[in-house]
C-alpha cells in the first residue's frame, strides 16, 4: 500500500498524515464509524436552477441551523453550481447569490456548474454553442432578463445577454472556482476522477463528471461532496454525499451538514 499523499489543498493536520501508511481498511471506514473531518463547520447546498425561492428558504434554514448550533459566525456555506438555468428566476438567483457572497466573502463559496460554463461559452457570441445552451435550459435564464423572444441570430443576442448581466456578475461568473477544499472533504459541482489526486483533476471532469465517480470508491480517504447528479433523496455513498435533489422540478432544495467529527445531516428547504 502507498504512503498516503494529501491533496495540495489539504490542512496542516491532514498533510501530517503524509509520513504514514494507511490500510485499505482504514482508508474504507464507513461514514458510521469515520464521520467528516472538514475545518469547520461547513454546509454544501445543491444544485439551484433557477430556484430563488428556494434559495431564499435554504439561506434562512441554514441561519437558524447555524445559530442553534452557536456556529453562525464560523460555518462556510458552497453553492455546489448550477445556479443558472431551467428554473423560473436565475437572475434572482445570481443576484442573491452576489448579495450573499458580498456579505460574507469569507463564508460564501460559489462554485462553477457545467450550466455557468455553457452560459459563459455561449457569451462568447459562437452561435453553435449559443443554441446549445438555449436548448439545455438557457431560456429560462434568457426570460428572467427580460430581454425579449428567444433569439435568431446568437451573435446580435450574445451582446444583449452580457449588457444584461453586467461586468461585475460576469467577471463574478468567470471566476468561480470548481473545487473547495475543507479538511478531508472536497467540494465539487459534478464529480472527481477517484483514481487521482484532487490537484490532478480536470475542469471537465469536475463540470461534466466521471464514469467511475458513482461506482468506485476513492481509496485517500477523502470525502467527495456534489451535486449534478440527480436523486430522490439526499445519500450518504460510502465517503460520496449526494444533494441534488432535483430542485428546480421537484421543489426540494437540499444542503449538507457537516460538524467535524459528527455524522452527516441533511437540510432541506
């Protein structure tokens, strides 16, 4: 068995790690016996789509969530991406996401989804990649700004849609990171490659996913949280949280909660 080797990213006290062997049974512990060891308190919201009226819920449950469990001021929250897209008001949700973030800087994260992606792609005026992302929910995104028919020719609307957003959501947008780290928990919109380091993955992979993301375990030891996927209800998978519970169709929005040291829970708005 190879030494263990952290993640570039990985705390101090997980980095210490380095020098010692684990078994594959230590590395396999169930999420029973071997909970979550983030830096802190740390919440992971799924999959937005265009739901600001959920969004708006889940802040709120996540506040009292927080203030009952005296970590208000310390807990971090990720959006996990796909904020844009397919629901009814993804400019409200940007906006309140903007707000959010500006409140909080060193609390809020927000990743980026293979929708923020294609959206940015098809602000590039290429009309292919244009009726593209229109096809996969980008309507219901062009609506809520308002900005009238969906259009015919892309390279005219591209112009119109970055106007509408503004510099600051668009810089905002372009920026967004595709991966969080916590102590031996990653963050991340999609999946990660299990065979590789987090600092080995690729942006497609972490955006679009891995055919073996669902079925083989990661064998480091970290915890993988994301959305992207949809299920019925929120899963712990061996050391995999799943919290994309459909938002935008199924009208439940679902965040993990995770307390070094504690079992993982579910909130739901």
């Amino acid at each position: 068995m190879r030494p263990f080797r952290p993640p570039a990213c990985a705390p101090a006290r997980l980095r210490a790690m380095t020098d010692r062997t684990r078994t594959e049974t230590a590395m396999t512990r169930s999420a029973a016996t071997d909970p979550p060891q983030p830096d802190g308190p740390l919440y992971a919201v799924g999959d937005l789509h265009g739901r600001a009226d959920l969004l708006e819920r889940m802040i709120d449950r996540i506040a009292a969530d927080a203030a009952e469990r005296g970590v208000a001021g310390t807990a971090v929250t990720v959006f996990l991406g796909d904020h844009v897209d397919r629901g009814a008001d993804p400019r409200a949700v940007l906006a309140r996401l903007d707000a959010h973030r500006r409140a909080a800087p060193d609390r809020t994260i927000c990743l980026m989804g293979n929708h923020e992606k294609m959206l940015l792609d098809a602000l590039d005026g290429d009309p292919v990649r244009g009726a593209r992302w229109l096809r996969h929910g980008g309507l219901e995104t062009w609506d809520s700004f308002d900005l009238g028919p969906p259009p015919d020719d892309w390279e005219e609307a591209a112009p119109r849609l970055r106007a509408a957003l503004g510099p600051a959501i668009l810089a905002w947008l372009r920026d967004l990171p595709l991966m969080h780290c916590s102590g031996d928990v990653i963050c991340v919109h999609a999946a990660l490659d299990p065979a590789a380091p987090p600092e080995a993955q690729v942006p497609r992979v972490m955006l679009w996913g891995h055919p073996r993301f669902l079925a083989k375990p990661r064998r480091d030891g970290l915890w993988v949280v994301h959305g992207h996927t949809p299920v019925h209800d929120p899963e712990v998978a061996g050391r995999r949280i799943a919290v994309d519970t459909g938002a935008w169709y199924s009208d439940r929005l679902t965040a993990a909660a995770l307390t070094p040291g504690e079992p993982v829970r579910f909130l739901q708005a």
